[in-house]
C-alpha cells in the first residue's frame, strides 16, 4: 500500500496521503457556485490502498458506476470489485473510506450532482476492465476526465483536467483563438468603414447649411 513504486518520480508526489489505512489518499468534494466536482478528478492508487473522499464544501456522495447504485445505468468498475456508495453526506469534514483490492479502472459519481458533470476516476495498479475503451457514462462537468495511462502517469490530476496538445493548453488555444477572431473583425470593419466613401474629401458635409 502506498509503496516507492506508486511514489517513484522526478518530482513530489501529487497525492495527499499514503494509501494506508490511517492515512489514506484524500479525494475533495466540493461545491464552488454552480460547479460541483471532485478533485483530484484522477487518482492512482495500488491495490489494497484506501481512498478517503472529504466534504469540502455543499454536499455530495462518491458513488461507483455499479449494479444496483442510484442512478447507475452502467457498470465502470472492474469485474469482482465491490461497489460502494457514501449517500449524500451533507456536513463539512463528513467522510467515507473505501479499499481498492481488485486492480483496474474505477468510474464513480456524485448522486445528486451526476447530470451536472460530478464524475471521477481511480486506476488502481494498472488500467482495465469495463471502464476502459468507452467514454465515461456522464461528461465531466469542465474539462476532460483524465485518460488512465495520464492518471497513472501523474498519480494526481486536479479538476478541472485539460489535456496539453502541441499548442499549449486548451483554454489558452480558446483564448488566442477568440482573440484572433476579435482581430479579425475589427479588420474587417476597418476595411468595410474605409471603402464606404465617408473618409472621401469630396463628400458633401451634412452640417453645412
């Protein structure tokens, strides 16, 4: 549990706890306006580590996509994995405290927040299981859900997650696009103000009399 394997890197490990019993990796619930999310959105643990999800803020349950859960229309934990679900824990520092013994890749949901983009992903030793090869059941609610090699890559990927692509970041690329647009038009405009005539001397001057 928590082993230097799960640990090894060039740099400090993201996650907030050990994976142990009486410190276990910590997994924040929160409600920020009209986001509600979990954070990290991505976890990796190994098995026989434990995830304790924190309410932080509004209240929340950490679900996993199984078989007989509320609002469960599909199964995204591995086969022989046994489902959890908090309930709605409503009070600021209310808990709850699952082991990981079956590796694979775990999708799990916020119940009264699902539909609104509350979703989240473990990878417990190695990514597997019905949860791969297909999107996540619900969309994230901004962001991306991290891809389990990411997740395993960087142990802890906070919300909300964008890939990087050759450009740089997603919103950054938004942003210069939107920015660029903005140029655009202005030219446009400047053009189209231009060829209209009314910079022309020999316009007729509508004030005089």
């Amino acid at each position: 549990m928590g082993s230097a394997a799960a640990q090894e890197s060039s740099g400090s490990d993201p996650r907030q706890g050990s994976g142990t019993k009486s410190d276990p990796y910590v997994v924040g619930m929160y409600t920020d306006g009209s986001s509600f999310y979990f954070s990290p959105v991505g976890l990796y643990v190994e098995k026989g580590d434990y995830v304790k999800w924190v309410i932080e803020s509004g209240g929340h349950s950490t679900t996993s996509y199984s078989k007989g859960n509320q609002e469960a229309s599909t199964q995204a934990i591995p086969d022989g994995a046994k489902s959890w679900n908090s309930g709605v824990l409503k009070e600021k520092g209310a808990s709850f405290t699952y082991q990981f013994t079956v590796e694979g890749t775990y999708d799990y949901y916020c119940i009264p927040h699902k539909t609104l983009g509350m979703v989240g992903r473990v990878v417990c030793g190695s990514p597997g299981g019905p949860a791969e090869g297909s999107d996540p059941p619900d969309a994230v609610g901004s962001g991306v859900m991290p891809g389990s090699d990411t997740i395993v890559k960087e142990k802890a990927l906070g919300y909300p997650y964008f890939p990087s692509t050759g450009g740089g970041p997603l919103p950054t690329l938004a942003l210069g696009g939107a920015a660029l647009f903005g140029i655009g038009n202005v030219y446009l405009l400047s053009q189209s103000d231009r060829f209209s005539g009314r910079y022309e001397e020999d316009v007729t001057d509508d004030t005089e009399i």
